[in-house]
C-alpha cells in the first residue's frame, strides 16, 4: 500500500489530542460516529495482530501517540477501518482485531459476576449484552475469542486472559461459557476443548 495523500503521524497525532480535548463525547472519547468527512484516501499504517501499530514499515513506539490514533479508530460498514477527524477520513490496514485484551478483572463470582477487560490502549469495557464476547473459529477449528469495545471495534482477547476464562467456565444448553453482568456467553460447544489456539499471546 502506498499513501496517497501528504500524512504526517506526528501532525496527524497533535490534531487527534485536540479533537480528544475539545469534541470528546462519553468515556472521554470524540464522537467519531457522528463524522462524514469526506475520504481523503489510504495510508500505509497498519495495525497488527498483536495489537502493535506500524506506519511505512517503522513500528510506532510512543505508546501516547497509539492511543491517540486509536480514539479517531472508525471501524465502517464496509468493512474498512479509518482514522477520522471532522475534516479528513484515511485509511488504514488492520490484520485482525484492532485491540488487544491483555488483562481481566472479575468483579463477584458465579451467575452475578461482571467481567472487565482492559485493552493494550487502556480502554476498559465491561463483558456484557453491549459489549459481547464473539467467538470465531478456523477452518480447523481453532478459536479466537473477541469482546466489543466500541461500535464495531472489538478486541481479541490474549492468550493469558483466554486461559483465565477457560478456568471460569460452566456447562449450560450444550455449550462451555461465563456469566458476566447477568448474561452468559458462550465459547464453545461442550464436545470441543475450549483451549485458545489462536488467542493472541
């Protein structure tokens, strides 16, 4: 992929602060959903299945300017994700997921548990009817597991936090899965192992 228009990360990230500080909605976030700039065009920035942002082939290192990009994250109907201001729309290339679920809190325990998770940039969300957890399977089978995080931006939970759920499960209708804020979402039918083949480490 090769840019089509004159992006500057560093510009680009300063603009973004801005629009956090001065346009931002619930959870500090700006309203991303209520822009309709026009498309401006590709960029070859890439999010990879680790969760780690690349821009011309160069990792971006400065984890502040990561989360500020990801607050502008635009995930379409088309299936294609943007960074999105008021005045521009760009695209980007992501692998998988555009986050990461590095770590889970449990909050209660059995049928009134609430689970909590909180991305690589720090976004916490909450294991529930909103925020579901979707499970995906391989053509051999093997799992990956996501939570929703925002519209139709989810995580794919790591490795480690898989193995935390993994411990948690009970049987219900069939199907391995957790109870979390009053709903229980399911991993996996009972005759699979719910072991996370391709969870992110």
């Amino acid at each position: 992929m090769t840019d089509k228009i004159n992006f500057r990360p560093d510009l680009f990230a300063a603009e973004a602060k801005k629009i956090s500080g001065d346009a931002s909605g619930a959870k500090g976030l700006p309203p991303v959903h209520l822009w309709n700039p026009e498309f401006c065009g590709d960029i070859d920035m890439h999010i990879k299945r680790d969760g780690s942002w690349d821009y011309m082939g160069s990792a971006i290192s400065r984890p502040a300017m990561v989360k500020l990009f990801s607050t502008i994250l635009r995930h379409d109907e088309d299936g294609q994700y943007y960074l999105v201001t008021p005045v521009e729309k760009i695209g980007i290339r992501v692998d998988d997921a555009p986050f990461v679920a590095v770590e889970m809190r449990i909050e209660g325990a059995g049928h009134d548990q609430i689970l909590h998770f909180r991305t690589n940039v720090d976004d916490v969300v909450t294991l529930d009817a909103n925020h579901p957890l979707r499970m995906a399977f391989s053509a051999k089978g093997e799992p990956s597991p996501y939570v929703l995080v925002r519209g139709r931006l989810e995580a794919l939970i790591a490795r480690s936090v898989y193995y935390q759920l993994a411990e948690m499960v009970e049987e219900r209708d069939g199907q391995y899965g957790v109870w979390s804020a009053g709903s229980f979402f399911a991993l996996g039918p009972v005759e699979t192992s719910p072991d996370p083949i391709e969870a992110s480490e």
